[in-house]
C-alpha cells in the first residue's frame, strides 16, 4: 500500500511535512503542461481589454 500512497510511508509528522514541501515536488513556473493555448490567449485578450478600459477610466 505505501507504493500506491509514497505519503503515508513516514513515521513522524516532520517527515510527512518535509515531503510535501520538498523543492522537487513542484514544477517551475511557467512548465505547467495542462495549459491550452486558446484559454490562454483569451486570458491576454481579456487582461488587455480590462487594461485598457482601466486606462480610459
């Protein structure tokens, strides 16, 4: 079973900690594999438009 759950493997609640915040289980900014390129273009589409309405206020 702690092959399934590597988390539930630890004896103390330091070691759990330590492996949850552990600089290698994230993923640097920017590498995040799920993102969709027309969600994201919509995302600058609509920063700019609130940009530009901010400006015009």
């Amino acid at each position: 079973m702690s092959q399934d759950y590597p988390l539930t493997a630890h004896k103390t609640i330091w070691d759990f900690l330590q492996a949850i915040f552990a600089p290698d289980q994230y993923m640097l900014g920017g590498n995040c594999y799920l993102w969709q390129r027309p969600l994201v273009g919509l995302h600058v589409i609509r920063a700019s438009d609130q940009s530009r309405n901010a400006i015009a206020a």
